[in-house]
C-alpha cells in the first residue's frame, strides 16, 4: 500500500507544482484541487508543468471561501477521485499547496505502514478544545452562519448576537458528536471510504452546511463514527498567532523545521528559496536530521503570543506605551527610593551599596543637575546629567534608568528639594519601595549653620512639600510599598529600620553585623526645633524628638555602641 | 513595493541607500531632487529602477519636500505598500536579512495593518564627526557604528494619536538645555498607501491619525523597526554650514543656529556610555524596536 495526497491549491502555484513533483517522485499518486477563483491561465500552466507526471491528477475546481463547506466539498471531491483512480494508495494525506514536506517521505511512508490502521487527526470535543479564537466553539455546531466572515463582517456578527439573543439552537444530528481538530489530517482508506459512503451523510452535508468553519470539524467528527483507531494528532506542524492566522515559515526558520518531529510542515513562504531548496532535496541525499525537539518550537511560538500580548514590562518605546491601567505605571525592575536618609548619615551612599549590592545614585531629581552613582556626567544607554532633559519628561527618564540597568537593583535619593512632578507616578510603581524619613530635611538646615530665624521661610516651605508627599503616599492607589518613619522614631534605634530596609531591598542579602552607617552628631538639632517654633514655624513632621538633656543621657540616647561603628 | 524620497546633493549616500533597499526588495524608487549640484542627478539617472523629478522651487515652502512627494503618491502609490524615506535613512527591521519587505508587509497584511513604525536611531562615529573616509559603496554603519541605547523620551500626541518620541545622541549633545527643540524620532516610514492619505509632518505623522497608532497601549507590543541614521558622515560639517546659510530647514532660522554652530565645530558624540551597533537582534534585545508577535 501506499500514501496518496491531496493538495490543496489556490496561490503561489509554481511552489505548488513543485511540492507536488517532489511527492509523485517518490511514489505516491498527488491528487490537486485548484480553486475555482484561480484564473484559467494559471491553471492551464500549472496542468502543462506537470504534464510529465502520471500520478498528478486534478480534481473538479470548486471556489473555497473561508469558513464554508466549499472547502470540505473539494476535499471530498479530490478525495473521491483518488480512491477512484489510485487503488494502491492506503493512506490519504491532506495537504495545502503551501505545506512542504519537512522530512523524508520514505520517512511518512514507513511510518504509516507501521500504522497501517490508524487514522492520524487531530479530533478533540468542543469542550477540550483551547485553540479556538473569538469564542465560537460549540456554537460553531448549534448557530446558523449564512453570511460570508470575511466580506459581510457586520451582518455575521450581527446574526450571530441575534441567534444568542433568541436562544437560538440547531439541532445537532442525532448520533453525531462534534470534534475540533486541525483541518489537516492523514486518514486510512478503509475510514475515508467508510466516511464518504456512509448511509447517513446526505444528512450531516446538510447539517454541516451550515456549520463555521466545517473543515475543521466535517472530518473530525465523521472519523469518530468509523474509525478503528484514532491517533489524535496532525502529521502537520501549523503554527497560530493569538487571534488564530497561521504562522508562515521563512528561510530563518529552517533549523527550527529540521527539529520538528512532524512530517510536514505550514504554511511556507513562497519566497523561502533556503526551505524548498532543503526539505526537496531527494531523499538519498539529504543531510541527516538533528535529534527532534518539539518542545523548542511550542515554547518558541508561546513567547512570540507573549511577546505580542504583554509585551516586556517596563519597556516604553515606539511600538509599545501601554495605558496607565496596562502596565503603564510599572518600572523593568525593583528599585528603591531613600527619603531622608543622605541627610542623617555621612557615609549612607557608599554604606547602602555594600549593603544591598545596589547602584545606589544620589539625588537623581535634583534641582541643579542628575546626580548618578559616582557622579557620572552620562549613565549608562546614554542618559544625561542635563536636569532640563530630565524634567522635559522625568518618566522617560526614569523608565530609562530602570529599563537600561535591568537585573541591577537601583537606589536613589529623594528629598523636598528635587523636582517633586516625578512623584504619582513613583508612588503608582508597584516596582517603587519608598523609604521615608520625615522630617529629616531639617538637619542640613541645622547643620548648615545658619539661624533659625533665617532658614525658617524654607524650612517651611520644605515641610510643607513634605506633607504634600506623605498625603499622596497615604492615598488608596499608592502602588508601591512605603516604609516611613519620623526623624524622631528612626534616631531613636536606628538599626532596627535600616535591616529592614535591606531586608525589603535585596531580601538574599548577607547580614552584615556592626556594618552601619555613621549617624551624625544630633546633640543641639533638638533647640534649632525650638528656635525654628520660637520663630513661629510649627515642625511637625520631626516627630517628638528628645531634648538634647535627654540625648545626653546615655541609657536613653539612641546610639548605643553596638549600632555606631 | 515602491520607496519615495526626495533628496538634494546626496551622491555620497545614495548607491548604498539604493543597493541596501533594493535588496530589501524595493522594486522601483520614485525621487524628487532639489537642485542637486554634486552628480546626484547623473547618477540618479544612471539607475534603470528610479524615475527621477527635479524642482529648484523652496523645499520649506513645499513643507520639506512632502507636497512632492504627497503628489507622487497620490498618483503612483495607491494600492501599494509605499516606504518614504530620506536619503540618509537605512530601514532595518526584524529578520530583515532573511526576510525581505514583502515578507512584512505580508504579515502585516495578515495582521490587518496598513502602516508599520520605524524610530530614527542616531548613528555616529567614535571621534570627531569630520573623521573618517566613507565611499559611496560602503556601509557607512561599519563607520557610524555607535549610538544611544536608553536615552528616549517618549509621549502621545493626542491630536494625531501618534507618539512624540525625541532623545538619543542628538538630544544629549545639543539639547541638552532645550530639550523640546530636540529633533523628533519617531517615523511612519511603511504604509499601505490610499489616495487620501497625507503625510503632515515628514514622515513623523499622517492622516488618517489611525495610521499613527503602530504603537499598543494594552501592554503587548507590535512590530516595529529602526531607520538607522547616517546623518553624521564625515561630510557633516561642510554640509551643516551650507545648511546654516540655506534656511531651508524646521521651525524659525534663529533657533537653529547654535544647532548648526555647534556641528561645525566637529563635535564628538560618542561616550564611555555608547553602545556599538551588531545588528538587528541587539536592538530588540535593547528594546529600540520589536518583532511583536512576528516569528
């Protein structure tokens, strides 16, 4: 027995023909269907191009719409006419003009004749079935579809929404159960012949008329009434993207279909010289084949869905801005934002990086210019110092920051003093970790040296940018997790928050016993509070913050020795 | 397949941009010279796929060269897949060695898409712009090979619906104080041409505006390329210099100057931080442009 084919033909028939030379060549009978909308002159060119080959047939040409029966029609047709006039073919394969065999056919061959009885299609329930596209799938079976889905889009939707509307059902024919499946398959004489005269089928033609898409399921439903024994899968490898359009294979490909496990392969690019030249090769001659990896295809094809679906998070550029709501507030990675900290300890940059193993920057937002780890004028992708770059769009600015340094957790400074436009969307970042601080911006004021009475004007204009970010990181649509403490809790055991602080960072991190930053001296920040109140301004945000009686105190005082180096 | 571009004494870059697209499978370019005077018509003459149209009116007042080229489209590109292009332009875009541009156009056929973005990526050398000797047959990437990976500002322009994207190698060195001025990137170079349709500013945005949206807002990405700009070969300085007396360019001459002052002087774009350009899949990887769901 033998294998016979049947190709399915509407474009690129010079690739066609030659598929279908390649098949007669090693013996097995080609059956062809040409679509009726095919103009006459290209027919006639195709018939006289294999006018040489004895075992290529054609059958009669039938106009295949998409989704109709016309396409089952012809397959039967061209079916008919094989078993007719083939009467050594034993297994019909069902193949388009655009399928390449991707390996030897003396391969399929034995294969099949190890099987000699099995029916190879691809046959799976409505139920089971996670491939269908646009949500019709058991009711490809129960609704009407009179109207054509590619040219009369509205009126298909339309009477489709109306028959759910209405409740409507068809009655499923009794006996028949409706299977999905690839409509390419490889099926035994003894089923085909079993399908195409069974008592019932002026019946189910009838029925399947006007079910959608019925070569996906005219045969893959028949073949569960006749066959012996079902191996439901393709013999044919069909990718398809997220909304159901087949996948084509390129010249790029052809190490990706050396490692496919199935015989055949689709759809081809018709331009794809590398591929025809390759898998038509006779096959004495062909190189031998690597081990089969189906698995690399499946997970290749499943990222590309990702890749068009989700898209790499954090990543904003010409072909990806997704809303807010979809992604658009969310940074490449983790990163964490250190409110009040540079101002308490001397050494905090240096000590955080060690701690963390993290680029820790320094005041990316300040007002003079980009302050980045190390003081570098340009960071890394290209990123300028330049504060008028940066706040012409600090979200670019720091969706780049993030996206160039992928797999490095960032650190930054922030305080009152920087560019606060940045902060929405910060606080919007389920990426962002917000350490906070407040009240610590008074301790440069103190420290500067200046009196009260003339730092008062901006120590309250600070406060009060302050207060404005600690309102909007109380809000409910805060995103990003916050850690904040008042200047006065935090100096009062300042080891406690910092482990924590390493801990949310870089949660692997070694502990690091005695390794803390030097805290500045505070004795006397607690009377530059009270002048700053005698001048009139009320600092809030400091906490309660002890005396400097009480700091003098040892038993009270926040620095033990163990925490100071 | 056809490719519009309209060009004025680019003898230096055209055999490649020629050679580099028609291997892309451009089958016929349709050009507009403005009053070349370095053998730029001779040669455009010389090459059996151009068909050739010379104007010496002002460039400025036919909106940079759009109102030729709107003209020639209108007439010749109905129906086609048309790529507008300058001359000192190289569209590359995803499997773009395997895969020439019927292949994508096919896809995006297939994906029910009539226009395809392409960002314009900055390429410069690694000293001064003046240095250097690229011959018209050269790959002028192998000497303009460095550019700025993560440096781009992105925004929507909600009247057109496109993105306003600037940034990069330009924005850094010469922007950096005025960075709206920075020139725009982003490009609609690939569409699927209708009478009707109009570019209105370069090939930065067309009506109708959904042409514009080659962009996902759902988080997914499509497919999209880079046009790789040889803007910085080493005749940059001659040419800035004649453009500063010419006037012919955007926006108002005085806010151009400086820009122009500033090539003159050979500036050195690259720095510790550039990245040097190994193809296509780097660019991805960098997230410049993406294959989308293309595989």
């Amino acid at each position: 027995m033998t294998l016979g084919v049947v190709l399915m033909c509407h474009t690129a028939l010079d690739r066609a023909a030659q598929v279908a030379r390649h098949w007669a060549m090693h013996g097995c009978p080609v059956v062809i269907h040409l679509d009726r909308r095919v103009p006459e002159a290209e027919e006639s060119a195709l018939v006289t191009a294999l006018a040489d080959q004895p075992d290529i047939r054609f059958s009669r040409r039938t106009a295949c719409e998409w989704g109709t029966f016309a396409l089952v029609q012809a397959t039967i047709d061209a079916c008919e006419k094989m078993l007719a006039e083939f009467p050594q073919v034993g297994h019909v394969f069902l193949a388009s003009g655009s399928c390449l065999p991707i390996r030897p056919v003396g391969a399929l061959q034995e294969h099949l004749a190890q099987n000699p009885d099995t029916d190879f299609i691809e046959s799976v329930t409505t139920a089971d079935v996670g491939w269908t596209v646009g949500g019709l799938s058991t009711e490809r079976f129960t609704l009407r579809f009179p109207f054509s889905w590619r040219r009369q889009r509205r009126l298909f939707d339309g009477y489709v929404a109306l028959q759910r509307l209405l409740r409507f059902r068809r009655r499923i024919p009794e006996g028949l159960t409706p299977h999905l499946g690839s409509q390419w398959w490889c099926l035994t004489r003894r089923s085909l012949q079993a399908i195409l005269t069974h008592p019932q089928r002026p019946r189910y033609d009838r029925y399947f008329k006007r079910v959608w898409i019925p070569d996906e399921s005219y045969f893959q439903s028949l073949v569960r009434q006749v066959s012996t024994r079902i191996e439901s899968r393709s013999l044919t490898l069909s990718k398809f993207d997220y909304m159901g359009r087949p996948h084509v294979f390129y010249d790029d490909h052809l190490h990706l279909l050396r490692q496919a496990d199935a015989f055949v392969a689709r759809k081809i690019w018709p331009q794809a010289d590398l591929l025809y030249q390759t898998f038509l090769t006779p096959d004495g001659d062909r190189a031998p084949r690597p081990d089969p990896n189906p698995g690399k295809i499946n997970r290749l094809f499943a990222k590309a869905v990702e890749r068009r679906l989700k898209g790499r998070p954090g990543l904003f550029m010409q072909s990806r801005f997704p809303s807010r709501g979809r992604g658009g507030n969310r940074l490449a990675g983790p990163y964490g934002v250190m409110h009040g900290f540079a101002e308490l300890f001397g050494d905090f940059q240096p000590w955080l990086a060690r701690a963390v193993d993290a680029r820790v920057h320094g005041r990316l937002f300040a007002e003079d210019r980009v302050h980045f780890a190390g003081d570098e004028p340009v960071f890394k992708g290209g990123l300028s110092d330049s504060a008028a770059l940066r706040d012409y769009n600090p979200r670019s600015f720091l969706a780049s920051l993030i996206w160039n340094t992928r797999g490095e957790t960032q650190c930054f400074q922030f305080g009152p003093e920087d560019d606060q436009t940045i902060l929405p969307f910060l606080t919007g970042d389920p990426n962002a970790t917000i350490f906070v601080i407040t009240g610590a911006f008074a301790v440069p004021l103190w420290r500067s040296g200046k009196s009260a009475a003339d730092v008062r004007p901006w120590a309250a204009r600070l406060q009060k940018i302050e207060a404005d970010f600690l309102e909007l990181l109380g809000k409910p649509d805060t995103k990003a997790r916050v850690r904040i403490w008042s200047l006065a809790e935090f100096v009062e055991n300042p080891a406690e928050p910092l482990q924590q602080l390493v801990d949310d960072l870089n949660p692997r991190a070694p502990h690091r016993d005695g390794d803390l930053p030097e805290l500045v001296n505070l004795v006397g920040f607690g009377s530059f509070l009270q002048e700053l109140r005698n001048q009139g301004m009320q600092p809030v945000l400091m906490g309660d913050f002890p005396s400097d009686d009480q700091l003098a105190q040892p038993e009270q005082a926040f620095s033990r020795p163990q925490i100071v180096r | 397949m056809l490719c519009f571009f309209c060009l004025r004494s680019e003898a230096g870059r055209l055999p490649h941009f020629l050679s580099h697209h028609r291997a892309l499978g451009v089958r016929h370019f349709l050009g507009v010279d403005n009053g070349s005077t370095d053998g730029t018509e001779a040669l455009l003459r010389s090459e059996p796929d151009v068909s050739l149209w010379q104007t010496r009116a002002s460039y400025k007042a036919a909106r940079f060269g759009m109102d030729w080229l709107t003209w020639l489209q209108m007439r010749h590109g109905h129906g086609h897949w048309c790529l507008t292009l300058d001359a000192d332009e190289l569209l590359v875009y995803p499997y773009w060695q395997t895969r020439p541009l019927p292949a994508l156009t096919e896809w995006l056929d297939r994906q029910g898409r009539q226009s395809f973005g392409a960002m314009t990526l900055d390429m410069y050398p690694g000293g001064p712009v003046s240095d250097g000797n690229v011959g018209p047959q050269d790959d002028p990437i192998s000497h303009l090979c460095w550019f700025d990976a993560g440096n781009y500002q992105v925004q929507v322009q909600p009247r057109m619906r496109n993105l306003w994207i600037q940034g990069g190698a330009r924005a850094r060195v010469f922007f950096a104080e005025t960075p709206r001025k920075a020139p725009t990137l982003n490009k609609t170079p690939l569409v699927r041409w209708h009478w009707r349709y109009a570019y209105v500013n370069s090939t930065h945005s067309l009506l109708p505006a959904r042409l514009n949206q080659v962009y996902d807002t759902e988080g997914g990405e499509l497919t999209s390329g880079i046009l790789l700009h040889t803007k910085f070969l080493p005749g940059i300085t001659d040419r800035s210099a004649e453009e500063k007396l010419r006037g012919e360019h955007f926006g108002n001459a005085s806010q151009y100057a400086a820009y122009y002052d500033r090539l003159i002087s050979d500036p050195v774009l690259h720095t510790a931080t550039s990245t040097r350009y190994t193809g296509w899949r780097q660019l991805e990887a960098l997230g410049l442009m993406s294959r989308g769901g293309w595989i």
